[in-house]
C-alpha cells in the first residue's frame, strides 16, 4: 500500500478514535460529573505563544487539540498497521503513543501535571479514556490498512530454544 493511502487511512482511524474518546467521554461526565477540562486549550494556547485567556474563550481551541492531535496521531497508527503493529498489541502500543504525546506536550508548555500528581480517579479516567481512542484507531486502522505482505518470523525464546 503506497504510504500515501497509509497515512490518509490513518487520519481516519485517529477520527474514529478520537470520535469514539468523546463519546466515552461524555457519557463519563454526565455519571460523574466531571466538568470539561480545558488543558488542551491552554496546551495548544502556549506552543505558539498566544496569550492566556480564560477557559470559556478557549472553546475553539480546546476542539482543535483534542480533535486535531487525535486525528494526527491515528497516521501513526496506519503506520503501524503497514508495518504489521496490529491487533490488540498494535493498539495498546499506541495508546502508549498517546498518552507519551499529551503528556510531553502538556508538561513541556507548563498547562498540565505529571499524571502521578494527578487524584487516582482521574488517572484511571484518563487511562480508560485513552485506552477507547486507541482500540477505536487500531480496528479502523488494521481494517484499511493492509498488513505486511508477510509476518514477521518468530524468534526463538532465549532461554530453552523455543518459540516464545
């Protein structure tokens, strides 16, 4: 599959993801009550150095992130399917991905908190959330993008000699 079409395949996984995340996420508000967090607002407000605004004027900004990383973030997840990264490792993988980018972004510009400062709830919050976009991107993904044209040759385990 020419990387092109991978990579295109893989903004519509990252929308089906991301889609699915928000979804998930607001069902989760409405039980616990959370109100919106508007990190990725002042994530996004601080990489090009805008000034601060209050989070009710930062709607707009807040949609982009969210949106626009989870969408960008899925070409990486077409990758992965094209390099046979697939299934439920391949996923996992990645929500790994995401939750590095959020939290290299978030912590680099100062908007958010090492997510062991965090309360637990929120945590697990986060994690369940992040576990749902990258589950949601992986099946789109794996579904669009065709796999190696061979799987990889399994190695033998180190210590007996057999397959892992």
């Amino acid at each position: 599959m020419m990387t092109s079409k991978v990579l295109v395949n893989g903004l519509l996984a990252g929308l089906a993801g991301v889609a699915a995340m928000t979804l998930a996420e607001k069902v989760e508000q409405v039980i616990t009550g959370r109100p919106d967090s508007y990190v990725p607002a002042h994530t996004l407000e601080r990489l090009p150095g805008l000034p601060h605004r209050p989070d009710q004027q930062r709607l707009g900004l807040n949609r982009t992130m969210h949106w626009g990383q989870g969408i960008l973030l899925g070409m990486a997840r077409g990758w992965m399917a094209a390099k046979g990264l697939r299934g439920p490792v391949g996923s996992f993988m990645f929500m790994n991905l995401r939750l590095l980018n959020d939290q290299t972004l978030e912590n680099a510009t100062g908007a958010g908190a090492p997510p062991w400062t965090w309360p637990r709830d929120e945590q697990v919050i986060d994690l369940v959330h992040k576990g749902i976009y990258a589950f949601a991107a992986g099946a789109v993904a794996d579904r669009l993008v065709a796999g190696p044209p061979r799987q990889p040759v399994q190695r033998k385990g180190w210590t007996t000699g057999e397959k892992a």
